[in-house]
C-alpha cells in the first residue's frame, strides 16, 4: 500500500516590479547622459562606461523579465510554471558580471602600458553621478539579496557600478591633484577582485541550482536524518532536493514503513516541518511498506 501527499505552500514573495521600473529608468537615463557627455568631452572612457551600463540595464531586464516569467500560473503542459527563469537568469546575470570583469581588466592592463591623460573635471562629475544613480538603484533590490539569487544578481550589477563610478571619481581627482596616472588601473584592478569575489558566489549558486543541486540553504543530511527520526519509519530511500525557482525548494522521497498511517495527518504534519524547518516548499512523500523489493537509485539516500 502506498501513500502519496503532495504539499506545496505558497508564500508570499516581495514585488519587485516597482524596483525594476526604477532602476531601469535610472539607469537608462544615466546612459544617455554618459553618452552626451562622452561626446562633448572627447571621453574614450564615458563612452566605454555608457556600454557598459547598458549591459547592466540589459542584466536588469534579464532579471525583471525572469520575475515576471515565475510569476505565471503553472499550466497542463508546464506543471511547475515557469519558476527556473529565475535560476537561469541569475546565471546570466552571473556571465554579464564576468563579462564585465574581463572588460575592466583589459582596460586597465592597457593603462599600465599606455597611461591615460588626466582625467577632467567632467569625466570625475559624470561618474559621481553615476555613484549615487547605481546605489540608490542597488538599494532598490538591498533587502531581497540574501533570498533571492535572481535579485541578488540585479543588486550585484548595480552595486558593480557604484563600485566602478566610485573609482572613476577617486582615481581622477587623484591622477588631476597629483598627476599620477598608474593610480587609475590600481583601482580599477581592485575593483576587479572585489567584484569576483562577489560574483563568484552568485555564479556557483546558480549553477548547482541549474542542475538540481541540493539548495545551499538546505542540509540534505540533517532533512535524511529528520525522516528517519519520524515514528513508524523503518526505512527511506530515493531522496531528491531541488530548487524550482530561485526561492523555492522541493523534495521527494520514499519512506518504508511496515504499518502505514491510517490518515495523512502523518503526511502532513511532516510537508509543515519541512517548510518551518529546512525552507522546504514542496514536498513529495512516498509511504511504502517494504514487502516488495524496491530498488534505490541513489545508495547515499538509502537507509533500511
């Protein structure tokens, strides 16, 4: 006799709708005033700067499109929606900032052998603009970082900018007070690691979530040793945890129990500890009474 409950809750998620339109705006708007203002200067670097913020309001879209997609109902055809938008956004969000470090690292290797003249006034206005522009849009996305890889790649491109403006406007009123040049790739360097550093995260977590891998929030272990822990349970195997979006956990299992339940009260009472527990949103359980021979696809899973 098998018994099978599917539960699955449904929290609630921050809308970031409003924060993406804002940020958007901002930063397309910034855009055009780099590019102007690249032009009227003569600025190699505004210019460069002003593509490069168009593919962070690309990694914006990228981000808000992805939210929008989850969002959706689940249909006949696609059962859980389109919830993995999200992780496949947050791995593009990821390869942008990559991207995006391998372009300032070349920049500034080639200012190591070709320095850039003194940075103007303009140039040093222009990126303090964008400093306060990218912050404030980075804090749009501040309280969802931690929960969210999705919105912790759109909070990493923006606070990637802030970082890249800030140096812009240290470097240039370093290289304009005191004239020296090899300042300006040292920062940007700098800027470089920390920016990998940060990506990096957002990297290995989006692609462990790509392939099904056990969220890093969950302990697989410590959820093993839940079920099993469970009175009447003599065995598990075929344990599975994934994420479905990049805020939702699921997981399915077979449990052996030589007497099941006479209700699903047992089901369901473990469906709430997994959710309260582990961030578990749905969960899939298999009660089983172990008189067959079932065969376990995973021997790290299993357990009699």
């Amino acid at each position: 006799m098998n018994r099978e409950v599917d539960h699955h809750h449904h929290h609630a998620t921050p809308n970031y709708n409003r924060a993406f339109a804002i940020g958007v705006v901002l930063n397309v708007g910034f855009v055009v005033v780099e590019a102007v203002f690249g032009l009227l200067a003569d600025s190699l670097a505004l210019l460069t700067d002003a593509g490069h913020n168009l593919s962070d309001v690309l990694g914006l879209l990228l981000a808000w499109g992805a939210s929008a997609l989850a969002a959706r109902r689940p249909s006949a055809r696609r059962t859980y929606g389109y919830s993995r938008a999200t992780i496949l956004a947050s791995l593009a969000s990821g390869l942008l900032l990559f991207g995006a470090i391998g372009a300032i690292a070349w920049e500034a290797v080639g200012r190591f052998v070709a320095p850039v003249e003194p940075a103007g006034l303009t140039i040093m206005w222009v990126a303090g603009v964008g400093v306060v522009i990218n912050t404030a849009t980075a804090l749009l996305f501040f309280s969802g970082k931690d929960h969210d890889l999705n919105i912790r790649g759109a909070y990493l491109h923006m606070a990637a900018d802030a970082a890249v403006s800030l140096g812009v406007v240290l470097s240039g009123a370093v290289i304009w007070r005191y004239g020296l040049n090899w300042v300006d790739p040292v920062i940007s360097l700098v800027i470089v690691v920390v920016i990998f550093l940060s990506t990096w995260d957002l990297m290995r977590d989006s692609l462990n979530l790509a392939v099904d891998a056990v969220p890093r929030k969950v302990d697989p272990d410590e959820v093993r040793q839940y079920l099993l822990e469970q009175p009447g349970v003599s065995g598990m195997h075929d344990l599975h945890i994934w994420a479905m979006s990049t805020t939702d956990t699921a997981l399915t299992t077979h449990l052996v129990m030589p007497e099941p339940p006479p209700d699903d009260a047992f089901l369901h009472g473990i469906a709430q500890v997994l959710h309260q527990r582990f961030h578990i949103d749905h969960a899939t359980i298999q009660v089983e009474r172990g008189d067959d021979s079932a065969e376990c696809q995973q021997e790290i899973h299993c357990a009699h």
